[in-house]
C-alpha cells in the first residue's frame, strides 16, 4: 500500500519539494499571479529559485567633513552636536524608542518563537512563509511514497490581491465573514486520476477551519486549458464540496462553507 503524506511547506527543504506544472512554461516555485493583482506572472522563472545575490560592498570615499566647494581646504570642526540625543543610559527616555533590550515595554505581549525563513530564501518561499509567525503556512504538499504528487496554495484573502479583485467584480459576494481561498491546486501528470488533489482539498478545508475561517472560495477561469489554469474547474471544486456562488461563464466563484 502506498504511503500518502500532506505535509506544510514551511522551509527550503519544502519548499524545493514543490512538484512541477505539468505545463513547463509555468512553475509554482516562481509564480506570484494571486500575490501581485497588476503584474503577477505564472510563468517560469528560474532565477528566483537561487538565493538573492548580496548587493557589493561600496569603496569609502574621502570626504570632506563640510561639503560646501568654498571652504574645501577647512576642515571640521570637531564639537558634539548638542541637539543629537545622547545614548548614555543617564539621558534614556523610557518612554522613547531606545534601547528596547535595557528598557523593555511592560505592556507589550512577549514575543512568540515561530518559524521563519531566511531573508535569502528564493523569493516565492518568503511569499508563501509570510503567515507562518500567526497562523501558519500557505501551501501544502502531498507525497506517495516520498514523492510530491500535488500542491495546493492558500491562505487569507489579504493575502492574494489578485484574489480581491476578482472579488471585488461580484458585489453579491458576502462581505463578512470574509472567505480564506484556495488559489492554486495541481497534481502532477504522473499522478492524476487517483483522487489526490480532493484529498489534498480538504486536508486544506480542515486546516482553515482549525485557523478560524467560515468559508473558503476559489476562482477557476472556466474556458482555460487543464494545464494553464492555477484553479482547476468548475467541476472539480463541485466534487470538493463547492458550490457556485457566482456563475460566471469566465471566472466563476466556488464557495464552501466550513464548521
């Protein structure tokens, strides 16, 4: 029997993990469509799976301590500034934003240890990571015998302007409480035609409900390929347990309400 595992995506080892689209042009490593409403792309992008390059160290220059082209031959003049605040523990001001080690703020709640990726992660890991110090990650993988087969993306909807703003085209849509959405979900060619990507769903579905969320929505766009569409069908968020709560022919929105 295999060994089927959903695992969160909260770290490179993770996140590389992610299985391909089955279309090459794009990729879900490198895709920021739902994070970006004006100029997000599905498209392949390889260099965002390498690390940032650190920006180069600049050469100091020599430089005079007072820039005015008519006194370049005198120097500073060495004096203290008298208005620059002093650092000595004697003049701190508790009140002021100081030294928060030597002064801490009674009232603030103690900060909480979550995991958090580094800031050279690929850029797409940052994205999907920035929920993991509140509530959690934003993508899940699942695996057959230690092998990604299907990936799902999700998360708030302040999450995914692209997401809003298809929203934002059906006033009918309720406004409180507002949905989580599920923008993306994939199964790998290899893999298909063996449930995995309704099992992956409402792995989701359970997630979302222990984070607190009523309902959950998705926007397939109904006339695109299987293999260029990030959401699916119709049809198979119906088998999910969606319902159309706007039937649109293009962009229809799928619902489902949790709890």
């Amino acid at each position: 029997m295999a060994d089927i595992r959903i695992e969160d995506v909260i770290d490179e080892a993770g996140f590389r993990r992610i299985p391909p689209c089955a279309d090459p042009g794009f990729d879900h490593r490198t895709c920021d469509h739902w994070e970006d409403a004006e100029r997000g792309s599905k498209a392949a992008r390889l260099a965002w799976l390498e690390p940032p390059r650190p920006a180069p160290a600049s050469e100091p220059t020599a430089r005079n301590a007072i820039d005015n082209p008519f006194l370049a031959e005198r120097p500073a003049p060495p004096g203290v500034n008298p208005f620059a605040p002093s650092a000595g523990p004697s003049t701190m001001n508790p009140f002021l934003d100081g030294d928060r080690d030597e002064v801490p703020n009674l009232f603030a709640p103690a900060a909480v240890s979550q995991a958090v990726v580094d800031a050279t992660a690929p850029r797409k890991l940052q994205l999907l990571s920035r929920g993991l110090a509140l509530a959690g990650s934003y993508a899940k993988i699942l695996t057959i015998d230690g092998e990604a087969a299907a990936y799902c993306q999700f998360g708030p909807l302040t999450a995914y302007p692209r997401a809003q703003r298809t929203r934002d085209l059906y006033p009918q849509l309720p406004d409180s409480p507002l949905p989580a959405v599920i923008t993306c979900i994939a199964t790998a060619a290899a893999a298909r035609g063996q449930g995995l990507g309704l099992r992956l769903v409402a792995a989701v579905c359970e997630d979302l409900e222990a984070r607190g969320f009523a309902a959950v929505e998705a926007y397939p766009e109904a006339t695109a390929r299987p293999d260029a569409t990030s959401a699916a069908t119709p049809a198979f968020w119906e088998s999910a347990g969606f319902e159309r709560a706007v039937d649109d022919l293009r962009f229809p929105v799928m619902r489902r309400e949790l709890g």
